[in-house]
C-alpha cells in the first residue's frame, strides 16, 4: 500500500508545471531568494541584461551592454535591492525560450487570442477624403480598401496583436525589395519617393529574431535616448524607418535593453495568475479522490505486532475494494468490526477555484464569457462588462495600431496615387454596434424630433434632409439632399399645368394660354 501511495504521489509531482526561473546557477538563485541580500554587478547583468536572442553579432551584445553600464542602469538597479525592492518586487524578463513554451498554455493563448481577435474584428474605416483634383472619394476609398486587402494588412496586424500578447512586441518589415547596405538608410516616406514604387509587402518579425541597434544612453535630450536607430535582424542591419514598432505595455527606461527595447508580455503576466488557477484546480482534483473514504474497524493489535502477518489484511482490502459498489456485498464479523464512511466536506472549493479564474481574466481585462465562451456558474457578465471590455479593446488599438496603420496608409497613397492626401484618415470601427431593433427604436425617436421641429418651424424641410443624409443608420444616406421631393397635391397641380400648356400649344390660342397662367 505504501508503495502504490508513493508512485500516485511521484505521477502528480511530475504532472505538474514547472515554475521558470532566472537563467542562474543553483548558488546564486539561492543567494538571490535569500532575505536582504544584494547581489553583485555581474549577476544584476545576468538578470536585467540585454534579452538573449538569435542573429546577432557579438560585438553588438558587447557594445549594448557596455551601454547599459556606462548609463548607469545597472548600478541603480542594484540600488532598487539596496532599497528592498528587488526580485520579489520586480520580476525579470521571462526570456523568449520560456515564453515560446508558455505560450501553448492554453488559458493564456485564450486570454491574447480573445483580445487580438476582437482588436481586427470590425477593423477601420476611411474617412474624410478631401479628394485632391476632383476625383470621386468613394473610388478613392475603394481603391485604399482594396489596396489594403491585397497587401493583407488586417492579417498583418492581427499576427502582431498576437505577439505583442505572447512576446511583449515585435516589428512589421516594410519591404521594397532592397538589401545589404541600403537596408541602413533611412526609408524616404513622402510623394518624392521613388524606393516605394516597388513596395511589395508587409513582414511580421518576432523578437527572436531582432535585437536593438546604435541609441543613445547618456543625453537624455537625445530623440535617439534609448530609443534605436537600428536594430539588427538575424545580422543584418534595419534603420527604424523601414520598421514598424509594435509594442503595448511599455516597460521603465531601464529595463527596456531587459525586455530587448519591446514592452512587458501579456503572457508574463498572466504566469503567475495561471499557475496558481492551475495549483488550485489540481488540489480540488485530488480532494475529490479523497471525498469518500471507508474505514474499517477491526482487531489491529495482532497486525501491528507482528510486521508478517500484514498478508492477510492486504488481502481482505483488496477484495473488498474490488467489490465495492452499489450492487456489492460485504461481510463483516458482527462483534469485532464494524465500516465507516467518512465523506470530506467540499464546501467552499468551487469557490476558491473561481476566485483564481477571476484574477486571471481580471488581469486580462476580458470577460470570462468573452476568454472561455461560456459563462461559468458565478461570473455575472452583463452588456455593461461587454460594454467596458469593447472601450478597452479600442483603447488598445490606438495605443497598439493608430501610428503603425497610418504609415501603412501614407504609403499606400503614394503606391496608388503617387501622393500622400493627409486629409485621408481611418478610424476604428466600434465593437457596440447596436442590433436592428435598437437601431429602429432609435431612428424612431429621431423622426419624432424632426417632426416636432418641423411643426414649430424651428428648422426647414432641407436641414432635416442634410440631416437624415449624413446618418448612416437612416436608410437614406445615399439620397441627393439639393433634389426635394414634392407632395401628391403639388404633382397633381404641376400635372394640369402641363395638360393646359399642351392644348393651347396644339390650337395655337397663346393668349389664352397667357391669360390663364399669367
């Protein structure tokens, strides 16, 4: 029995995940975790150095570090430990390795999937097209719309939604077609720019596979105070301007070389939350196997005197827990032993587990109904939470898109029309769209305004046209607002009008015709 006990327990310790750690020898870690103590200028390196990544020269690692010392980064974050705030307080970045592993976690893919999900779904719109030369907006628009299609930038984004989730960000190559050392030069984005005659593509790149080129780490007054000129892609050199960032949760000035000039991962800190949601839902798993236990009563002095004598108890038990069930039968002697069922009480579990699946979509900021599909027993998500959940997604996308897509728009422009018209513009579609019966109760309650105004003369048949023309939820927005209809009374008089004009032509009595309608 104590060997089988020994195996379950070995099976559930191997089960379960494993929590990461720094990349630091088994001494130092300890040292690390160890109350009050502060760790030298070399392991500080090794925690909040520059991320580890592929591709890049060595020299590059040296000169980036030598940047980070000579800045005085690593010296003020040995002074955060000093201060008491160290790796407990502030975590360090999780590497890229540990994160491409976490990211098959499948709480934490639910929780970046959802939320690049909803950031592409309705996706933009062109607006206010001031067309230059008198062209149609409307062909304008289609011709940027389809640009945008061709070039798959929906996807694009999408794709770099997702790993700005899993790896804090990454970049979008904007590639025309040239290599080696022109990949250096700045990228001329302007109606002069012959290069982007040959644009071509857009390419998500992970952060595997780049790392931050020539900043500047002493003058803060500098556009370029850690922030790359440069950054390196599997060796070679890109300038900026051919890149676009993508990054969301940016991180402090010094940790930034730490998190490799990116921001912090939605995964990472998710981790924690999911692990412990993890921890909880095993412990209730295994509570459930103990929820009933059945004690039998019966003369152990013998057993426990004599170690040999255990042969015939194991027997007994296993023959019991064979035939143990509802349709089983059980015989026991009648003076000396007697059965017990113990059951566990497991109020409160449920509640517990919950609470660690509420932190996790809390820190997420999705509504459980939204991450997992379902709402499970407990979670109240209302259309205000959908409604607050919509606002953050559009704030996301502004913070996480807007300067990315307008640079994608200008070079489109030049692609298409060879210039850049800055009155063309996008905005985000909004995720609260309302339904069809809310939209007609609404458009009810506006034909009563308008016909109340009406009634008072406060505004005149015109306005309230201009008006029903510019809503695009009136059903009317495609009408000629100058081209005002008439009433049946007015066809009926402007009708016998013609009818008299024609006669008097046909018997030639035009001063009768004068007379008649002066």
């Amino acid at each position: 029995m104590t060997t089988k006990t020994q195996r379950r327990n070995a099976r559930r310790a191997s089960s379960r995940p494993e929590r990461k750690g720094l990349h630091l020898g088994a001494t130092a870690r300890e040292r690390l975790l160890t109350p009050g103590y502060i760790p030298t200028i070399d392991e500080i390196k090794i925690i909040y150095g520059p991320a580890k990544t592929l591709g890049v020269p060595q020299e590059i690692k040296m000169a980036a570090d030598h940047a980070m010392t000579g800045g005085g980064a690593y010296t003020l974050l040995q002074h955060a430990f000093e201060m008491g705030q160290g790796f407990g307080g502030a975590p360090s970045f999780m590497g890229y390795a540990a994160l491409s592993n976490i990211s098959q976690n499948g709480l934490i893919r639910a929780c970046v999937e959802t939320t690049a999900d909803d950031m592409t779904r309705e996706w933009i719109e062109i607006v206010e097209a001031d067309v230059k030369g008198g062209g149609d907006e409307s062909e304008v628009k289609k011709t940027i719309e389809d640009a945008m299609i061709d070039y798959k930038v929906r996807e694009v984004f999408h794709k770099a939604a997702e790993l700005n989730g899993y790896f804090g960000g990454c970049l979008i190559f904007i590639d025309t077609g040239v290599s080696g050392e022109t990949l250096k030069l700045p990228l001329d984005i302007s109606d002069k720019s012959a290069e982007l005659s040959n644009f071509k593509r857009l390419t998500v790149v992970e952060p595997i596979n780049i790392f931050p080129g020539r900043y500047e780490s002493t003058d803060p007054l500098s556009p370029k105070y850690f922030n790359p000129d440069t950054w390196w892609i599997l060796s070679k050199e890109v300038h900026s301007s051919r890149l676009i960032r993508i990054v969301g949760d940016e991180v402090p000035l010094m940790l930034k070389p730490s998190y490799n000039f990116l921001g912090i991962p939605r995964a990472q800190i998710l981790y924690d939350y999911v692990l412990h949601f993890q921890d909880a839902r095993a412990a209730a798993t295994r509570l459930l196997e103990k929820f009933s236990l059945t004690i039998l009563k019966t003369d152990m002095q013998d057993i426990l005197s004599n170690p040999n004598s255990t042969g015939s108890l194991d027997a007994r038990l296993d023959y019991m827990n064979s035939y143990r069930s509802n349709d089983g039968t059980m015989a026991i002697d009648m003076e000396m032993e007697d059965i017990v069922n113990v059951v566990t009480p497991l109020s409160g579990v449920t509640d517990i587990v919950r609470q660690q699946l509420e932190f996790v979509v809390a820190i997420n900021r999705t509504p459980a109904v939204k991450t997992m599909g379902i709402s499970p027993a407990g979670f109240n998500t209302g259309e205000a939470d959908i409604t607050n959940y919509n606002d953050h997604v559009s704030t996301e996308q502004g913070k996480l898109f807007r300067a990315g897509l307008q640079k994608v728009l200008d070079i489109i422009q030049i692609v298409k029309f060879g210039q850049i018209n800055k009155s063309v513009s996008f905005k985000f579609r909004s995720l609260n769209e309302d339904d069809d019966a809310a939209i007609a109760t609404t458009q009810n309650t506006k034909a009563e305004s308008d016909s109340y105004y009406l009634d008072r003369n406060v505004v005149s048949p015109l306005e309230v046209r201009k008006k029903i023309a510019a809503d695009p939820n009136s059903g009317y927005a495609d009408i000629d607002v100058s081209e005002m209809p008439t009433s049946p009374q007015d066809e009926d008089m402007y009708a016998n009008i013609e009818n008299s004009q024609a006669d008097a032509r046909e018997h030639g009595d035009r001063e009768g015709l004068s007379e008649e309608f002066g």
